[in-house]
C-alpha cells in the first residue's frame, strides 16, 4: 500500500500523533511521515494546508483525508487487515472498541495533569485524587483484558491491536510521572515500550529540536 501520508506533531508531546503512527508502523505500512512542531509562528498555516479541521493527526491517502485518531485507527485496519488490528472474535472486538472509544472521550484529569513529554522524569507530579480515579479505572481495565483476552500475547488483546495504539500515550505518561504499577499492568506497560517503533518515537522525540514551556513544567 503506498501513497499514504501521515502529518503529526511534535513527537515529545503529541499523544495523538502517536495513536495512528504506531498502529500504522504495527501494520507493517509504508507512510510518509510529516511532522509539524506546535505553537510555532507558522503552525497553523501549515497545518491548514493538511488538514480542514485545522489540527493533527491526519491521515491523507489520495483524496481521503481523515482528521481523528480513532478514524485513522479504523481506516488503517481496513486497509490492511492482515496485521489484525482489532480483535477476531466479535466479543473480544466489541470490548477492544469500547475500550478505545472510552479512552478517546475520557480521563480528562489525566490528560491535564499529566501532560504527555516522553522526555521527561517527573515521579510523583500530577496526582490529583481525580488522577488517582483516572490511574485506577486504566489499570482496571488493563487487568480485566489482560486476565479475559490476553493469552496469545503481552498486549490487552493478545496481540497487538487498536485498543493498545489507544492506550500507548497513557503508558509514556505513567512512565513520565512514575506511577507505580502492579506486577500484571508493568508487564503490558513493558511490552509496549519495548515495541521496535516505541523505541524509535523515543529516540525520534528526543532528536526534535523544539521544546514548548507549557509542556516542560515551565
């Protein structure tokens, strides 16, 4: 499959970049990846020129041009089904999208306080009892799939799938901020961050030249 152009932001920062880049790098795809740095005097213009909704990710494949994660995520596992990107049995599939979907609309506290900078190393920082709620009900989950649907592999479903791309960003930050986790959800957390193309944002991010205060604890 080719022709297919993904335009993300900064990698240190963007946990919606990182959704549909890793799954698309999962499926084995071929992209062309353009980054556009944040809070830049040109970044809205430039982001214009890619996306109508005026923000990234986007997903552009010939006249298709898809603006949101979890669209991505879907277009991507019909363009290449064989990667397997969700779940075969429709149980386990119904559960991995629901999963996605509450991670797509929820756990604001986490996402404000504990912004994505897969740079950094702040144990502790962020952790609110609205926090607290948001880091019981992930590992919860995490859990409960791995326990249910997680026998063919390290990831929440077995193997890889959508529902792992969703919940990523979430693994880099309770890297950031130290969360400790029990011995089940450490062992899913690893097995992400110890995926080839995590290890290639990582080193990505930590090549960026760009910083934005508001990111840094500034």
């Amino acid at each position: 499959m080719s022709g297919l152009i993904l335009v993300i932001a900064n990698k240190a920062y963007s946990s919606w970049s990182l959704r549909p880049w890793l799954a698309l790098k999962q499926a084995g795809a071929a992209f062309t990846e353009v980054v556009i740095p944040l809070r830049q005097p040109e970044t809205a213009a430039t982001i214009a020129r890619w996306s109508p909704a005026g923000r990234v990710p986007v997903l552009r494949h010939g006249d298709v041009v898809i603006w949101e994660s979890i669209a991505i995520l879907e277009y991507v596992a019909e363009l290449f089904p064989a990667a397997h990107l969700w779940p075969a049995d429709p149980a386990a599939r119904a559960h991995a999208r629901t999963l996605a979907a509450e991670m797509h609309s929820g756990f604001m506290p986490l996402r404000s306080s504990m912004n994505m900078n897969v740079r950094r190393h702040w144990p502790g920082r962020g952790r609110t009892p609205e926090v607290e709620q948001d880091i019981e009900r992930i590992t919860a989950m995490w859990r409960d799939c791995r326990a249910r649907f997680g026998a063919g592999g390290p990831f929440l479903f077995g193997s890889f799938t959508n529902a792992d791309a969703m919940y990523a960003p979430v693994v880099t930050r309770f890297k950031t901020y130290g969360v400790p986790l029990d011995g089940a959800c450490q062992a899913y957390a690893d097995a992400v961050l110890n995926l080839s193309a995590m290890r290639t944002w990582y080193a990505d991010a930590e090549s960026e030249p760009w910083t934005i205060a508001a990111f840094e604890g500034e």
